[in-house]
C-alpha cells in the first residue's frame, strides 16, 4: 500500500465549504475526493491512501477526532498522513485544538477559517513531508541523537529542521561520526578533510604547519557546534578530549542526558 502523490481526502459538513476548497485545491493541481461522513473515508484510506487528510470536526456519524484517530491507527503507511483537522464552529477552544493534536492531527484550524489560509497550510505541510521522506528515503544515513546526516545530498537535519553546513564542517562531523566515539586526533581530522590543501603545501615548517592545522581544526569545531548543539558551551554531540583531539558522544552518553533533562 503506497501513498498517492497528489491525492487530497476532504470531509466538510458544509456542501458549500466543501465545494470551495475542493476547488482551491484543484487549482493547485491536487486530485480531491470529497466525502459526506467518516465510514466512507475510512473505508476509502484502507484501499487508496491519499497524501493528506482535511477532517472537519462534525460528521453526521463519527467525529472527526475518531476518525483522525482511527485513520492513524490503520497501519504504518496510513499512520504518517498528515491530518488537519477543522474546528466545531466559532465557540471552539484551546482545548479543542490541544484534544485534536493528542489525537494526532497534524494541524488545526479554527472556523471561520480562509480557504487561502487551509490551502497554504496544507502545501506547507506537504513541502515539510516531503522533504523529510527524501532523507529518510536515503540509504546513506547517519544519526547521532537527534541529528540525521545524509550523504547522499550532504544535508543535516535536527529535529525536522534543515541545518547548513559548509562543506568542511559537515566533512568533519561525517567523519567524527563514522567513529563511533572513537577519538580523532586533530591531525587525523586534518589529514582527512583538508587532505588536498596538504598536498600542495610544500617546503613549510612541519611545526609551525601543526600549530596552524590544530588551530584550523579547533575553530572549524566551534563553528560546527554553534550550528548543532543545543548549548554550544556544553556540547552533547562533539566532546572535546583534551591535548588529544575529539569524538562524538556515544548512544549511552547521550541517553543518560536525556533522562537527567527528564528528571
């Protein structure tokens, strides 16, 4: 069972609404099948699974919450399509919003709502959903904590948030990572990723050439951790050894703060 790419379910109470956003979204070039009430979607997702999911609150059958419910619950495919959900009406809440979330919505929207407003949302909602399937799809993938490092396009990506890198910055975290917690000497980090600029360095003082390379390293580093780390100050990701060099932190180091952030 496979998503369709361009397929949009909506179920709205109101014929009027529905008919509008229907057509918002075909102007944008999305498929859309319209639905009365939630035992013909739910019947529908099982055989076609759409790309996303428009679930008004009231259904002259189920509630939306059940069946945003019900829809995630289905299988691992049906469990990552994106649902907004459309509130009850003007005398709605927090709590309605807070209550559709915990149920799994992917987003809220309170009426009276813009049509300009949903369709804008659900194209976000798309790009975001997009682009996280294309790293998880990649065979090349690194993770460290909350980090995931493609190597395929050279992208960093933290807590669903895009993170850029130049590209000696990321040379030097695939290559700490790839460790596995193992130390790397800052000669070892330089020979690696300034490996061509070595190369052509001839008749330099050998001492002299250390102290800058150790130094290069040290300031790459800091930038890097400004980029990655949560307090760049007190790094979770790349431990400094000192007078040796760096390496990552290991699952169990990393998982032992986490609970003493919990705690």
């Amino acid at each position: 069972m496979s998503t369709i790419k361009n397929l949009i379910y909506v179920v709205i109470s109101d014929k009027n609404i529905k008919d509008l956003v229907s057509a918002a979204l075909k102007e944008e070039n999305f498929d859309v099948i319209c639905f009365n009430d939630g035992a013909s979607i739910l019947a529908q997702v099982e055989n076609q699974v759409p790309r996303l999911v428009i679930l008004d609150w009231t259904m002259p059958d189920l509630s939306g919450l059940e069946v945003c419910g019900r829809i995630k619950n289905i299988n691992k495919v049906t469990k990552k399509v994106p649902v907004v959900m459309l509130s009850a009406g003007v005398d709605n809440n927090e709590n309605d919003c807070i209550l559709a979330l915990n149920m799994g919505a992917d987003d809220f929207l309170k009426k009276p709502f813009s049509v300009k407003e949903l369709v804008s949302r659900v194209k976000a909602m798309l790009r975001r959903e997009s682009y996280s399937d294309a790293v998880e799809l990649s065979d090349d993938i690194l993770t460290i904590g909350n980090l995931k490092i493609n190597l395929g396009n050279r992208t960093v990506v933290k807590n669903g948030k895009f993170i850029s890198l130049t590209m000696k910055e990321f040379d030097i975290l695939v290559n700490l990572v790839n460790e596995k917690s193992k130390i790397l000497t800052r000669e070892q980090l330089m020979s690696r990723v300034w490996k061509n600029e070595i190369n052509k360095v001839n008749g330099a003082d050998n001492t002299k050439s250390r102290m800058i390379d150790a130094r290069t390293v040290d300031v790459h580093i800091r930038y890097l951790r400004q980029k990655i780390e949560d307090n760049p100050d007190v790094p979770d990701y790349i431990h400094t050894v000192r007078g040796i060099g760096y390496r990552t932190a290991s699952k169990e180091e990393l998982a032992s703060k986490k609970m003493t952030a919990m705690a």
